[in-house]
C-alpha cells in the first residue's frame, strides 16, 4: 500500500514542472520536491479521493499493528487505479503541471 500511495503522490509533485526534471540531481528540485503539502495536495488535485483513499490505507498498513484487512483482489484495484491516474498525469501539459504547482502551498521538510 505504501508503494501504490507513494507512487500516486511522487506523480503529482510539482518538481519536473516547477524546476524541470533533467535537473532532479540538484538541491533546488529536492527542496520543491520534499515541500508539496499532502493535505493540500488532497484539497487542490484533481485526484484527490484516490489520494486521500490510497493515504488512509498507507497508513492502515504501515501504522497500524493489526493485520492489513484488505484482501488481495482489493490491493490489486489500488494499484491499478493509481496506475491509471499516474498515467492520466503523464498527459497534462506541462502549462496546467505549473498553474497546479503554483497554488499548492509549499512546506519546507528537512
């Protein structure tokens, strides 16, 4: 679950469009990277309630000492929706990939 939630959220950063991906190796792209807000993120984005959803299920899993109650076919559904979401993201213009970044509150994190 951590995996299929991390890889929805790492799709949605504004990093490539704010500094540009070929610069992910500099300590600007890390800082913008390490910033976006997740629960503005959850109020701003378009896929919000697969985030939120993927999020409270990360955290079930990765927090919570009881066994994870979701079933195979369950996670499988995950994955596969944050799959197709990672994909839809791919298509958006590089122009609406920056007016997102712009309005999402940035929090430093160390």
């Amino acid at each position: 679950m951590s995996d299929t939630y991390h890889a929805l959220f790492h799709a949605l950063t504004c990093a490539d469009a704010l500094v540009g991906s070929t610069k992910r190796n500099g300590s600007t792209w890390v800082r913008i990277y390490r910033s976006l807000e997740h629960s503005k993120a959850k109020v701003e984005l378009t896929f919000a309630l697969l985030l939120v959803n993927l999020q409270k299920k990360r955290h079930e899993a990765d927090y919570d000492p009881r066994p994870f109650t979701s079933g195979l076919s369950t996670i499988r559904s995950y994955v596969s929706d944050a799959a197709l979401a990672i994909s839809d993201l791919k298509s958006v213009s590089l122009d609406r990939k920056q007016e997102v970044a712009a309005i999402l509150p940035l929090k430093t994190r160390s």
